[in-house]
C-alpha cells in the first residue's frame, strides 16, 4: 500500500452511534477500544478497516 493511501482519512460508523475518523494508524485502536468499552467485542485490524469507508 503507498503512502498516500495509508494516510488517506477514513471514518467508520457503529450501529450504536459512535463515529471515528482519521488514518489507519490512528482508526484502528480507537475502534478496537470502542468495541471493548461499548460492546465487549474484540475487533481485528482487518475488521476495523472491513468497516471503514473513505471520509
């Protein structure tokens, strides 16, 4: 993957509400620790970037 494309902004959106924004590096542990606090779900990197979209 080039540069460019990690540092693309990406967003995922929760069912619940919740809303995060911002690169791979800084998304997935945002997301993986919203699905621990709100959800008691462990989430994959793979799954965290299944679920984000372009921002």
């Amino acid at each position: 993957m080039s540069e460019e494309a990690k540092a693309a902004e990406l967003v995922v959106r929760c069912d619940c509400g919740f809303e995060a924004r911002g690169d791979e590096e800084k998304l997935i542990p945002i997301v993986q620790k919203h699905g621990v606090d709100a959800h008691n779900m462990q989430v994959t990197r793979e799954q965290v970037l299944a679920m984000a979209r372009p921002a």
